[in-house]
C-alpha cells in the first residue's frame, strides 16, 4: 500500500510540476508587455500584468516545491533514480554553477528593486548589472534549475531543467518587445 501511494505521490508531483511551469510561463508572458495592454484599457494594464507577475511567482515557487518534493518522491525510473556517480561529484557541479546563478539572481535583483515584481510606467532603464548583461535575473534563474537538479542529484530533475531554456528564452525576448 505505502509503495503504491509512494508512486502515486511522485505522479500527483510530477503533474503539479509541468502544469505549474505552464501556468508560471503563461502569467508571466501576460506580465511583460505592459506598454501594449495599455493601449487596450488605460492605465489600468500595469494593475494587471504587476497581479500576473506576482501569481507567475507563485507558480515558481510551487515547481521549487515540486523540484524539493521529488527528492523523497521521485518517479520509478531506475536510470533517472540517481546520477551514476558519487554524490559529492554532483554536490560540486552545483556548487560551482550556484556562485554565477546566486550573483546574477541577486545582483539583478538588487539593481532592478522592486521592478522585479511591480510593473510600472515610471519605471526606468536599470543600471548595475544590466549595464553588462540584458536579463541577468532570467540567467540567474536558468542556471538555479540546474543547481537544484545536481544538489539533488537528480538525472531527472537535470532533464527537466532543460524545459527552462526554451521558456526563459521566449519571456528575455518577449521582455525586449515591450522595451523597444
């Protein structure tokens, strides 16, 4: 019985995990174009996408949780179980690509202040880091999935990371469309 609701639980976590990353991409695609939604209903639009910026946040903190719950819940693929090495193998991957994920997360972070999650018409070009990088908080958080995934050791988790490049790059360039 507990073997059975151990899978069904990995299940349940898996499917909460891909449909949150959807719904963290769709709230966040609405969230970033502000300037054309204004358009459409006024002053009203930076409301709206600041609501969609915040709900697309908590979506990612829920497939943190998902990429946390799947370490005592993984799915029963015996490959996918664990990398094939030892773990401090992993735990050093992760390490070394947490030191540019960590200072572009929160560098970007810190430069943006509250733009971060509070769309705005006043709000002005960033300095700082986004003087070098364009999206280094998007660059920072790619790299993090792939943090969790080695401090997790996770093979699966690490294939899974790999859904996020598609998705960070489609919000960096529809970011850019709402800036030009």
């Amino acid at each position: 019985m507990i073997y059975w609701m151990n899978g069904m639980i990995a299940w349940i976590n898996f499917g909460v995990l891909i449909a949150s990353t959807i719904v963290f991409t769709y709230f966040y695609l609405t969230s970033v174009r502000p300037g054309d939604l204004e358009r459409k209903m006024g002053e009203r639009a930076y409301r709206i996408s600041t609501a969609n910026r915040i709900v697309s946040a908590l979506f990612l903190a829920i497939a943190v949780a998902n990429y946390v719950i799947y370490i005592f819940h993984p799915l029963r693929i015996p490959a996918l179980t664990r990398f094939p090495w030892p773990y401090w193998v992993s735990a050093l991957a992760g390490g070394i690509l947490a030191i540019p994920s960590i200072y572009l997360l929160g560098r970007g972070t810190i430069d943006a202040g509250k733009g971060s999650l509070i769309v705005s018409k006043d709000q002005k070009p960033y300095g700082g880091i986004y003087n070098s990088i364009r999206h280094p908080q998007a660059a920072g958080e790619l790299i993090c999935w792939f943090v969790l995934a080695f401090f997790f050791n996770s093979p699966f988790l690490a294939i899974y990371s790999v859904v996020w490049i598609p998705i960070i790059i489609w919000i960096s360039l529809a970011e850019e469309k709402d800036l030009i």
